[in-house]
C-alpha cells in the first residue's frame, strides 16, 4: 500500500540478537538455522521389529521439562557432524557443546 515501507525496510535494532548462535565444536559458533534437532540425549532408540506406537513414542514423545537439557543435533548445513548441545529450555541460553563420542 502507498505510505507504508516495504519489508525489506525494517531495521532490527544491532543490539537485538536476530536468532540464536550455537557453538559446535567442529566450526566454531554458527547460526542456528545450520542445525537440526534430533534427540533428547540419552533417549535409547527401538529396534527395527517395534511397533508403529513405540516408534511414535520415540520420536515425539518429550519430557520437555524447563531447565538444563542435553540433546543431540546435527550441524547439517556445516560439517555435517552430530553433535551434543547442553541448553536451557526455559531461556534458550546455550550452556555449551561437545562432539558426540567425545
């Protein structure tokens, strides 16, 4: 509509953080859109002979409780490693990462 900037015209002010870094131990810190989530850490996955329920449990069933979590990514659009991520799920703070079979 006239009167109205285009979207490309917003500015985000430089001291709001645009989206979440995380640091992977192999490249250093990117951008958060380079990861996939796969897993709370620690969850064991079901043989290949279980049943369409259990495997729907594993795959979407979450504790999500608020606080420190460790959970499996993969740094899909970097190297290409999976890799541990310790964060708050309540802030979304990064406490830290390490390679998996570190």
């Amino acid at each position: 509509p006239a009167g109205r900037p285009a979207l490309r015209h917003i500015q985000i002010g430089w001291d709001e953080p645009i989206m979440q870094r995380f640091p992977c131990p192999h490249c250093g810190p990117r951008d958060e859109v380079e990861f996939f989530y796969a897993a709370d850490a620690g969850k064991t996955r079901p043989g290949r002979d279980c049943s369409a329920e259990d495997w729907a449990r594993y795959r979407f069933m979450r504790k999500n409780a608020k606080g420190p979590a460790k959970e499996l990514w993969l740094h899909a659009g970097g190297c290409g490693q999976w890799i541990f991520i310790q964060r708050d799920t309540l802030t979304h703070a990064v406490i830290g990462s390490e390679a998996l079979g570190a």
